[in-house]
C-alpha cells in the first residue's frame, strides 16, 4: 500500500499536479487571459474543463 504524503500548502489534499506542454504562443495567451481576469492559471484550467464538460454533455 503506499502512503500518500500530507501536503505542506492548505487546501491541496484533494489535488494532483499534471504537467502538459503548449505551444509558447497558446502559453502567453492562456497567461494573458488568467492575468486579465485576476485568477490562477489552476482555476482557469478548471473553468475551461467545466465549460467543456458542459458543451460536450449537451451536444
């Protein structure tokens, strides 16, 4: 069984890291974005996959 380690930063017990590459144009943008709406990169992530789940369940 392996032991999970306790997280050193609050509130990231229920999260995992994943780690992608984009192009460095689509990098500046999705930065731009998050920065003009004053929201970690994470949390844009998760409205875009939200949005996505959405569109895709209503196709």
């Amino acid at each position: 069984m392996t032991e999970e380690k306790p997280s050193l930063r609050k509130g990231t017990a229920n999260t995992q890291i994943i780690g992608f590459q984009l192009p460095a144009s689509v990098a500046k943008e999705v930065k731009t974005e998050a920065s003009q709406r004053n929201v970690p990169l994470n949390k844009l992530f998760s409205k875009i996959w939200e949005t996505y789940q959405e569109k895709k369940r209503g196709s």
